[in-house]
C-alpha cells in the first residue's frame, strides 16, 4: 500500500489534503505542534485505521527521526508558521522553523530517496507590479527592517535549498506556489475566513486599508488537487508551480460577498495597518498568478469560483459549531 508523510496534518490544507488521501486508499502519517485531541481539523481522519500521527516540532531533530518513514513514497511539507499577524509577531521563530525543520527533512529524503512536495507561497513574489506573474518572474521585495517579507524570504530560502539539493543528489522534489487558499476549516485570521467566522457570529468584518488591494482566491479542494499533482506527476519533478485561481477580485468585494452569503446587513470596519502595525507592514496591491505551467504540465486549474467557494464555506461553518464557538 502506498503510504505518504504530511506535516502541518491538522492546518487547514494539510488535513483536506489527508482526507483526500485517506479516501483514495493511502496510508497517511502526519506530524503536527497540536495534540491530536485538540486538532479539530482532524475530527473525520483521526479514527481511520490508515492514519497514523505525532505531535511535534519539526525544530526537534528527534521528533522527525521519529516521524520520518523510509518506506513512504512523498513527504508532503506544509508545516509553517503562517499567517501576517504570526510573522509580524515572531519573525525569528518563523525563519527556525521554516529552515531549521525542512533542512532535517531534505537530509532523510535525500538518503531515503524519498520525494518531497513543498509548499510556497505567491508571497516570494513580493510587490513585484508586472502580473500575471510566472514562475520564473522576478522577487521584488521590500526592506528587511519590514517583518513581512521575512515569510517570503523564508520561503525562497527553501525553495533554493531544494533546487540545490536537485541538482546536486537528483533527490525528487516539486514546490507548489499556493495564492490565498481559503476554505472550510480555515483559522478565523485571514479574510475570508475572518469575515464568515465575524459575520455569523454577529461581529463586523475588518478591511484593511479601503479593500481596493486585490487578490486571487484559490479554494482548499482545487489546491489539494493541484498538490497531488504535483507531488506524483512525473512531469512535475525539480519544478515550481502557481496554483492559484486566476479571476482577481477586490478585497472589498469579498468582504461583501461573505456578509451577503452569510445573509448579514453588518458593514465591515475600516482598518489603517499604517495605525495597527507600523512601519513594519507593508500591503502587495495586486497579486495574480499565470498558471499555464500548471495547466500544461499537470492538467490543473482551479475550478471552484469565489462565489462558490464561499458559499460552501459558510455552509460548512454554520454545520460546524465547534468552529465559531
Ligand atoms: N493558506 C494560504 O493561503 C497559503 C498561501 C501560501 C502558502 N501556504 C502554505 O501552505 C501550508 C499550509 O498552510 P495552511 O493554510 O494549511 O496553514 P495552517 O496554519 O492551517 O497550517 C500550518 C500547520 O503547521 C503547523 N506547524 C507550525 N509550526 C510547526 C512546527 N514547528 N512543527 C510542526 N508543525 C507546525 C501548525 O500547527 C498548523 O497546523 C504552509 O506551508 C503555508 O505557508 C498557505
């Protein structure tokens, strides 16, 4: 049977991921910082008999060594700090965990030969003004005394690692490049997922700095498609994918989309992150992928519309009371 790694198992994308790999018959060990008790994202896998899951850094060395099996074919690697206000509070943590954990695991997989799928971000972009953006565009990012391209550069850093490794051993590797996954399940700190967690519990919704910055939201189950694709496609080897939804929409417009999916009459209150962060924030206006690699050379694209996407989600959230208690 074949059996696969997945760390950050009980973050949003990694425990959609699991339940898709579950149902498709793989044997799925996961690695988490949260106990598996307290991981409700892992309410439906964790009584599978094909899931099996420890919790720890991936900082520990002998946590991975634990978790680490020679037999799996991929290590999915979705462990990370994320999320603006995370980084802006803790940009050191971030870098640790980023490299101090996916070097310990590019060294088992290399001697293992096992393939490695990482997950990156449009963030290594930056504020580069020029999109749709390829894979191969430019990284234009800001100073480093702003915390926000810390992520960004975190990221990057792996990706180097990988290509490096690639091209140095051969050890298979694929990176995806995720642009604003949204989705049920998501921590309630993002806007989509902000603005549904608010909405049905009566609270106003926040929008930074007007809402007119726009972005590109990729729904959980096209991106967990797009992931497995990548991760098994032969094609797909030493590469680096955009899996985005292409249509851009305003920050504004989908605020109001989830007021009105969530049959709110709130407004959303005004934030100023020039007040709220300071110096150390800086926004990215427009941010948009060009995925015709992923179309090509993996058969994806994203399918589910924003529309859609959010209705869903909202309908999961008002299923599951847990999540806006
Ligand atoms: N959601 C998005 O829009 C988006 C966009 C770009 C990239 N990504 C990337 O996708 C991946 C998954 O993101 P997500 O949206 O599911 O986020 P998430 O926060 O829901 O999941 C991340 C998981 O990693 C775990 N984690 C953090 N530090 C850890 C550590 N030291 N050891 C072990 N586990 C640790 C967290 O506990 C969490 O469960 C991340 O690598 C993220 O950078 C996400």
């Amino acid at each position: 049977m074949n059996s696969v790694m997945v760390t950050g198992a009980a973050g949003m994308i990694g425990s959609h991921l699991i339940d898709r790999l579950l149902a498709d018959g793989v044997v799925v060990h996961g690695l988490d910082v949260v106990p598996l008790e307290r991981a409700n994202n892992l309410r439906e896998a964790r009584s599978h008999a094909n899931f099996h899951y420890i919790q720890g850094d991936i900082r520990d060395k002998a946590t991975i060594e634990r978790f680490f099996r020679p037999e799996a074919s991929t290590l999915y690697h979705l462990a990370s700090v994320v999320g603006v206000r995370h980084y802006m509070e803790d940009p050191l943590s971030l870098i640790d965990i980023a490299i101090i954990g996916t070097r310990n695991f590019i060294a088992l997989c290399e001697k293992h030969d096992v393939r490695i799928l990482f997950t990156s971000t449009s963030e290594v972009y930056g504020r580069n003004p020029v999109v749709p953006w390829k894979e191969t565009d430019d990284r234009v990012l800001g100073a480093t005394s702003v915390d926000r391209w810390s992520y960004a550069t975190s990221k990057a850093l792996i990706e180097h690692m990988l290509f490096g490794v690639y091209r140095k051993s051969g050890m298979p590797m694929s990176i995806v490049r995720f642009f604003n996954v949204y989705g049920p399940r998501q921590n309630p700190i993002y806007v989509v997922s902000q603005s549904i967690y608010r909405a049905l519990r009566n609270e106003a919704p926040e929008i930074y700095d007007g809402g007119r910055q726009t972005r590109c939201f990729t729904y959980v189950g096209d991106v967990v498609d797009g992931v497995i694709r990548a991760a098994t496609n032969a094609n797909a080897v030493g590469e680096v994918f955009n899996l985005g939804n292409p249509a851009e929409v305003t920050i504004a417009e989908v605020v109001d989309m989830c007021l009105r999916h969530s049959a709110s009459s709130l407004t959303a209150t005004a934030i100023e992150t020039g007040k709220k962060y300071g110096a150390v924030y800086e926004d990215i206006e427009r941010r948009v992928p060009d995925v015709s690699k992923a179309r090509e050379r993996l058969g994806w694209q994203a399918t589910t519309e924003v529309e859609t996407g959010i209705a869903q989600t909202v309908a999961w959230a008002r299923a599951n009371p847990w999540y806006l208690a």
